[in-house]
C-alpha cells in the first residue's frame, strides 16, 4: 500500500519540488525547512451487548470492505473527544444513545483510500446502550443494516477490516475470560461493567 506522504509531491507552505522524505512518518521541504508529520487518525469502535448476550454489528455501506461486518464507529471529528466520537458514531449508525461506555484497548490499522494508505488508530469501547432506545435501532449512514448476533455466533471471519477482526477476536477472549470468572452454577447474565 502507498505510504501516505508518498501522494504529497510539493511542499505545501513555498510549493518547491524538493520535499524529500525525511524519516518514516515525515517530509521536509530542504527550501523553506517545513516538515510535515503524518499521524495516524483517530478513530472508535463499540462492543455494544444486550441483556440476552448479543452483540450489535453493522453491515458496511461503503467501501473498503463493503458488504462485510463492522462495529459502529468511526473517525473522531476535530476538536471532539474520543467519547464524544463514540457516542455520535452510534447515534449516527443505529440511532441508540449510549447509557454507559468503558474503554477496552486499542487497534491499529492501515487502510486503502484514494489509492493511498490511511493510517488510524481504534479506541474500542464495551458500550451499553439506553434500554429506552434498543427497541428502536435503525441502520443509517456509513451502516447498510444494524441487526444483533448471539455472541457464541459471532465469526470474526466475517468482519472485513483487519483491526476490527482483531479486535473482535481480542474482545470474543476477554467474554471467555469474564464467563470463566462467573460461578459455573449460576445463570446469571455475564457482568460487562464489573464495578472497580
Ligand atoms: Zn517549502
């Protein structure tokens, strides 16, 4: 995949052609001395389970992966916080207001947009939702559909971005962990928000 300073011919402040590569994640204009750094994005992506031990997925609306599972989520906007992307993100795709979020880990992840690679970097959060709300979920946006899958179903397989499929699979070990952690006799729904 195309690095993505590698697009970036011209020195965007003086506009000389000797914008050079100046280390892996930066170029520097030898002419006029500004150096510009490329960061990965900012972006979220929820866990967001029910009382009957499901989780919520989305269909992809867009490319890249279209067609494929995703968890909601997305880019955080300039001057939001990454909580504040988490819950627009939701609303956005499903229309439920989040109740309680805790964050979980972090991905990394490098995907192809206009022919150039875009790096980002997932916060994922464990997300409850507002019972008020969960009756009337509705796919919108960048989600062609919003439906829930038992989580003893759920196929990373099938989640077409890689730091998502990770992500899942990271998060389908931490719901083993907490089912282990649970009293064996007991059918009591695993606790997602243990208190700390
Ligand atoms: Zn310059």
């Amino acid at each position: 995949m195309i690095h993505p300073l590698e697009k970036f011919k011209f020195c965007p402040v003086c506009g000389s052609s000797h914008f050079e590569v100046n280390n892996f994640k930066s170029k520097r204009c030898s002419d006029c001395g500004f150096t510009y750094y490329a960061n990965p994005c900012s972006a979220t992506a929820a866990f967001i389970m029910n009382d009957r031990n499901e989780l919520l997925v989305v269909r992809r609306a867009k490319e890249p992966a279209k067609g494929t599972l995703d968890l909601p989520g997305g880019f955080c906007d300039m001057d939001e916080t990454v909580e504040e992307g988490m819950r627009r993100e939701i609303k956005e795709e499903t229309g439920l207001d989040v109740e309680e979020m805790r964050y979980l880990f972090s991905s990394p992840n490098v995907y192809e947009y206009s022919g150039m690679g875009v790096h980002t970097l997932d916060m994922d959060f464990l997300v409850r939702v507002s019972s008020d709300t969960i009756a009337t979920i509705h796919a919108a946006d960048d989600a062609a559909e919003a439906f829930w899958i038992p989580v003893d179903k759920v196929n990373p397989a099938e989640f077409g971005l890689t730091s998502i499929r990770n992500a899942v699979i990271r998060f389908l070990a931490t719901i083993q962990r907490i089912d282990f952690q649970e009293d064996k006799n007991s059918n009591k729904t695993p606790d997602f928000f243990p208190q700390t």
